[in-house]
C-alpha cells in the first residue's frame, strides 16, 4: 500500500499534539505557583525547594521513558502513538489532580499534596510528550518539511495559549485577588480538551521514516555519549535551559506585575494578546525565511533584537502612573517575544537535525532516547527557572499573604529583576547559537 505524500494533513495533526500537550503544561507553568502560594497559602521558599524535587524527578524520569518508548513497542503499526494515548489519558486525571482545593488541609499535607500531585502529573506529561515529540522524526526526513513541522508544532502551542490568555479575565476579582476555587474546574476542561488534540494527531498523522537497525543490545551509555559530543546538541540545550528559566519561567511574575506594579491584573489578557501579534505574523513566513537565512541565522537575529530590547528597557522609567508605561511595556514584550519565540519554533527541527547528525555518528537511531535526554535537561531547566523567580521573588520583597497588596518598593524591583532575566537570556542566546552550534544547513542563495 502506498504511503500517503507528506501534506497539511500532517502539518495540522502534528501541531494538535504540541496543543494538547500545552493546554496542560501552560496552565501549570503560568498558574500552579500562584494557585498554591496565593490560594491554598504556601510559602514561597517551600514552593522553590517543592518545584526543584519535583522537576528532578520529572527530568529523571524522561530518559526511563524514552528508553521504554525505544524498546517497548506495544504497535505493531506505530512505535509512538500508543504511548501518545495513554500520556493523554493520564494528563486529564493528574492535571485535575495538581488543582484541588486543598486550602482547609494542615500546612504539612499542603506541601506533601503539592510535591506528590507534581510529580505524578509530570509522570503523565513525560508520557505523552517524549514519544511526540520523537515522532517528529519519524513523519519526513525532507529538511523544509521537518522545519514546516517545527513551526506547525509552535502554532499548536501557541493555539493553546490562546484560551490561557483569557484566564485573568476568569480567576482575578476587582482587588486582582486570585479567584483558586474555579481552577479544579479549568484543569478538568484544558486537560480534556488536551486529549482531543492528542487523538487528532493519531488520526491525522503518518510516520514514514521507519529504519531497520541490526538487532543488539541496547547501550543506554552509548546514547548518553553521543548526546554530550554532540556540539549543536549541547549547544540546543545550553539556550533552551537559559530560555527556560529566563523567559518562561518569568511568565507568572509578569501576572505579579501586573497585580502590583500596574495594579491591573485583568489586564494581562489584552497585554498578552497584542504582544504576541508579530510573533502570529512572522509564523506564515518562518519557512521561506529559513531557507534563505538557515535556522541558525534567524535565530542569531532574532536574539540580537530581544538583546537591544533589554538594553534599553534598563533606562527607562516606566512610570506606573504614567499612561504611556503600559503601550512601552507591550512593545518591550513584543521584542523579547519575539527572540525567544523564534528560536522555540525552531528548537524541534534543530533537535532533530542533531539526532540525524548523530545517527550519521553513532550508526544507532535512538529518537525517544535521544530525545528524551534533551527532555531532561528541559524539565531541569523548568524547576531551577520555577525555584529561581520564586527566590528571586522572596529577594525582592515580596510577601505571598500580602497577595496584590505589595509595597511600591517590591514593585518596582520585581518589574526591574524580569526584566534583568529577560535581557540575559537574550544576550546568552545570542552568543551560544553564533558561536557553538554548528550545524550549519545550506540557505536557497547557496544551492
């Protein structure tokens, strides 16, 4: 039977799996932290040390699923489906879970019911994004193609950030307090519309690269060895554990500046909405440009803008009272948006680059391995970016009973400190993705 040829059928299904995926992962990036310090009354000092356990655990148990998605084939027809599936199933109980209102309980079951819903969720979570996204590679081994992938996979996610964005709107009343009883609620509603997405990619998607290797054991260490001597794909991983915990981490402080600063929190939807507006549209044309300029060459521009961005954020007032503070912070978010958006659409093709690379190395093609240790790194960089603005946030000044109601002077260090983070993890990026990664495709002006 002749397989189907590689089309926007492929292109939409695989973008539905970052999509549900991100219906999950988004709300616990942006809200868990405000949920449980705001609402069920942790400290922000046992969130830090909660959120660094967790993603240790979450980071470790990437490479035993990628290992077990590499040599347990539960398909005979598909070598990740399966596992998509069941990730997805999991996700709508344990997202569910991390959201219970829990506010009443002793100050010791707080903490333990935090720790224990994290890390069963990101169990769930690793389930069904380390076999997506080592399917990436197995859908087209034609470069534009797997670039088409990579940016239809941002769409998804950013598909999925649109309903989030309307949230504030939802969980804050008049005094921008936190509104935690109807978030069991949204948990149970992106987790099942999540696994809508997850279904679709099974429905819609055709894996077409299947190589046959000689049948031997397995040597873990031999793909441990082949990530670290793989200089782009160290070179991936050093931007991304920086973007992580420079930008996206800082997601829910923004929300506090907001609370604080502005002394808008509902605001945020619209801010959100307008920032993202270049970054919707640049996607249609990431793949021309690509081609003429290479993944490398974008993102080192796109970096070297959020990088003047930052410099220039440094001296300017930004006056809460002012009416002007607000339309200038929307176009500082709109640049540093953009570097660290454009070197996320791409990320996943410049993954997948290094695991072909590697193949060509190592003469073994562990994708959900491989894949898997990149994974770590990420989950890594997710809780040390958590444990770092929630402690960044403790430096400023900010006290979690006090809620919207934080002093001038916490404030204005807390919009000064995201924007240090933002402006280092844009120069990082720059010098990292200019100087180190070297993998370098041929742009349409040289073919």
């Amino acid at each position: 039977m002749e397989t189907r040829k590689f089309g926007i059928r492929d292109l939409f299904g695989y973008a539905m799996g970052d999509f549900g995926c991100n219906m999950c992962f988004a709300l616990i990036t942006n809200y868990m932290m405000l949920y449980y310090t705001q609402y069920i009354g942790l400290k922000m000092t046992d969130w830090a040390w909660i959120i660094i356990v967790g993603k240790v655990w979450d980071a470790i148990n990437d490479p035993i699923i990628g290992s077990i998605v590499d040599n347990v084939k539960i398909s005979k027809k598909s070598k990740f489906m399966p596992w998509i599936t069941i990730g997805g199933l999991a996700l709508i109980f344990t997202t569910t879970l991390a959201f219970l209102p829990i506010q009443n309980r002793s100050y010791g079951f707080k903490v333990v019911f935090c720790l224990v819903a994290y890390c069963v969720w990101s169990v769930a979570y690793t389930l069904a994004n380390v076999p997506y996204g080592a399917l990436h590679s197995s859908i087209t081994d034609v470069p534009s193609q797997r670039t088409n992938l990579s940016t239809f996979r941002s769409i998804g996610a950013g598909l999925a950030q649109g309903p989030l964005m309307l949230l504030p709107v939802f969980v804050y009343n008049k005094n921008n307090e936190l509104l935690g009883a109807r978030f069991v609620y949204i948990a149970l509603g992106c987790a099942a519309v999540g696994f809508i997405g997850f279904a679709l990619v099974r429905v819609l998607v055709t894996e077409r690269i299947h190589i046959e290797q000689e049948k031997k054991k397995f040597n873990y260490l031999n793909t441990v060895k082949g990530f670290f001597t793989n200089r782009s794909l160290i070179a991936a991983t050093i931007v991304t554990f920086v973007q992580l915990i420079c930008f996206m981490s800082m997601t829910s402080v923004n929300s506090i500046i907001f609370q604080t600063y502005f002394k808008n929190a509902k605001l945020v939807t619209v801010v959100n909405f307008v920032a993202y507006i270049p970054l919707i549209a640049l996607m249609p044309f990431i793949g021309n440009i690509t081609k003429k300029v290479g993944k490398k060459g974008i993102s080192v521009i796109a970096a070297a803008i959020g990088s003047i961005a930052g410099f220039v954020s440094l001296f300017l007032p930004l006056d809460p009272q002012s009416k002007a503070s607000v339309p200038i912070w929307i176009v500082l978010l709109m640049l540093f948006y953009i570097s660290n958006a454009v070197f996320n659409i791409l990320v996943w093709a410049m993954v997948v680059d290094c695991i072909d690379y590697q193949y060509e190395k190592t003469g073994t093609r562990d994708e959900g391995s491989t894949y898997a240790l990149y994974s770590f790194f990420r989950k890594l960089a997710q809780g040390v970016g958590s444990a770092v603005s929630a402690l960044a946030l403790t430096a400023c000044g900010y006290i979690e009973e006090n809620g919207a109601n934080q002093t001038a002077q916490t404030a204005l260090n807390i919009k000064n400190m995201y924007l240090y983070f933002m402006f280092g993890g844009a120069v990082i990026t720059f010098v990292v993705m200019k100087y180190m990664y070297n993998i370098r495709e041929k742009t349409s002006e040289e073919k």
